[in-house]
C-alpha cells in the first residue's frame, strides 16, 4: 500500500471518528429530551435512564454509520480540493482511479464492521434496551418467545400468536380474565382482532363465562364482537420481536415458524434480505462521496459537496425505504425490494466516477 492510500485512509478514518461523535451527541440529546418526561413518569432514575441510552448506541451507530462514511469521505477529499492537493496530484499524471483503491478497501472495511455490529451486536443490546423501555418505562409484564406474545395486566393475561404490524391485525387470541382467587371467571378466543376506531373487533369468537351459582361454564359463540383491551397496536410494535433484535440464523428460523403455523411471514423476509443489503451501501456511498469532490466540474467548494452528498443520501434513504415497503406489501419480491436501491445507486456511483477524471 502507497503512502496515498495509507494517507487517505487515515484522513477519512479520522473524519469519521469526529463526524460520527458528533451525531452520535446530537441524536443521543435529542432523543433524551424527547424521552426524559417518560422516564420521570415511570421514576426511572439517571443511572438507568444512561444505560437505556448506552445499551441502545449500538444500534444508533448502525443507523447512521452510511451517512458518517459519506460525510467523511466528502469532507477529506474536498479539504484536499480546497488545498488544491487533488490538482497538484493530477499535474504529476496521477489518474482519479489511483484514488479507487483505498476508497475501496476502506467501503470493505466499513461493511464487514458494519455487518458485525449488526448482526452480533445489536441484537444482543436492543433486546435488552427494549427490556428496560417496556417493563420499567411504559409498565408492561409481556412474555416473548417467537412469534407469541404473553401480556399479564390486573387480573388479566392476554396471549397473541401472531401480530401483523402492516395492517394492525392479530391472530390467535386468547383473553383470561380472572377473579381475586386467580380463579377464572371468563375466556374469549379468537381467530383475528382488528383494531379500528380504538377498539379492537374480534373475528370467530368463542366466549366461556363461568356461572358462579352452579360453578359451570356458558359458552357463546359470535362472528364479531368488540373487546376493550388497554393495549393499542403501538405497544404491541414494541413488545413484539423486532428484525433488529434477531441475528440472520434466528430470523431465518424465526420466518420457517412462522410459515410453518400458516402466517404470513413477507415483512421478515425482506427484512433478512435487507440484513445482507443494507451493509453493502457502505461501498457504494464510499464511491460516491469520491466521485462529488473529484469530478473537473466542481467549483463549488467543500459546502456545496457535502450539499450534494446530504441529497444523494437523503435520496438513498427514500428509495430504500419505499421499496422496503412495497416489499412488505408484497408488491415486489423480498431479495428485490431490498437490493434495488443498492443497484441504482451503485450504478449512479460508478457512472459519476467514470466521469471524475
């Protein structure tokens, strides 16, 4: 490796280093002042307030990590535009493609830390951070295992089989209501729930009441019936296993349970899909950033690169997001939905740098 490479490569490390402190405070603050009247709420103290905040950095790290890449890269090249370091190579004969090889090796290295982050470490952190915001934050004693979810409320335990956050659907109820013997007085099964209006519709339902006068059970049968449960499809996003939570090997085993018992498991497929896709934008964004500050045209100066980037990016983020959610939709295949935006953008990548020099 040249003195160039080694140069560049601890150039944009270093931006990186101070780019990403920088809004990793910035999201951590904005976060904490939008969250902390919930924290007093539920008399959550600092020290565990910090460790809901530290538990869920990794993740935050994640999220913002190709924006950091992109930044960084934009930032060391157009320092080095501005101290006309990029002309004075050029004059020597050095072509823009001598520059391609560390930006490559570093867009690798980014996407083998970012992939391990996500895939060993945040999932093992957000579970936990979760842990804290639903037991100690918003009060609730819910059970998780896959795809069923167990909530103990007064006198009450909900089980779910399975949510659907797309359409706020649910499968497989069952309602226990009990007396303060713990005895049961009522059950309500279900085969789906539909939340509309604030109140939950329930679809084929089994109603068992216990008589206490002869200590047996009436059973009543309705096609539809309302339920009033203090549970909103929000918090059910939150007590359900997310993605994010899941290594590749347990989403994978989590979508054959859940194809297994007759659901629809599309949204975990395009998310496992994404697990792969989502790392490689690192490369792409790496490319990027060095086509925008190298091209003959820019004149502009190191504000109106970092303007373009911020755009590219912005860009990026949209397009993978809506082509997420028409996966989820079912209206492209998972491996499509999650790759598309990684084609266009790289093929944006290379065509910019082929018109650099």
């Amino acid at each position: 490796m040249s003195i160039l490479d080694r140069y560049l490569i601890k150039e944009i490390l270093k931006h990186f280093g101070i780019v990403l402190s920088a809004v990793i405070v910035i999201y951590l603050a904005v976060d904490f002042f939008e969250n902390i009247d919930k924290f007093m709420e539920a008399g959550l103290s600092i020290s565990r307030a910090l460790k809901f905040f530290q538990l869920k950095l990794p993740l935050i790290i994640v999220q913002i990590t190709p924006v950091v890449i992109l930044l960084a890269v934009l930032i060391t090249f157009g320092l080095m535009n501005k101290n006309n370091e990029i002309i004075a190579l050029k004059s020597s004969g050095m072509s823009v493609y001598h520059f391609l090889k560390p930006i490559l090796v570093l867009g690798f290295l980014f996407t083998i830390g970012y992939f391990i982050l996500a895939e060993i470490v945040v999932p093992l952190t957000i579970s936990k951070a979760n842990e804290i915001w639903r037991v100690e934050v918003k009060k609730l004693t819910v059970t998780t295992e896959r795809k069923n979810i167990w909530i103990k409320g007064h006198r009450s335990i909900t089980y779910i089989s399975y949510f659907h956050p797309q359409d706020q659907s649910l499968s497989g109820i069952t309602l226990n209501y009990f007396d303060q013997q713990f005895r049961l007085i009522r059950r309500v099964d279900a085969a789906k729930g539909k939340y509309q209006n604030k109140h939950w519709i329930f679809y084929d339902v089994m109603e068992q009441k216990l008589n206490k006068q002869n200590e047996s059970y009436e059973i009543s049968f309705a096609d539809e019936q309302v339920e009033e449960i203090d549970l909103s499809p929000e918090d059910l996003k939150r007590v359900a296993k997310k993605s994010e939570e899941m290594s590749i090997k347990e989403l994978y085993r989590y979508i054959q349970d859940v194809e297994s018992e007759g659901y629809d498991a599309t949204p975990y497929r395009v998310d496992l899909q994404a697990k792969f896709a989502i790392p490689f934008s690192c490369i792409i964004v790496c490319i990027i950033g060095a086509s925008i500050t190298l091209r003959k045209t820019t004149r502009e100066g190191l504000s109106m690169s970092i303007t373009y980037g911020i755009v590219v990016i912005f860009l990026y983020w949209i397009t993978q997001s809506f082509c997420i959610s028409l996966g989820y939709g079912g209206m492209l295949p998972p491996y499509v939905a999650a790759w598309i935006a990684n084609f266009i953008f790289a093929c944006f990548a290379v065509f910019n740098f082929l018109n650099a020099d």
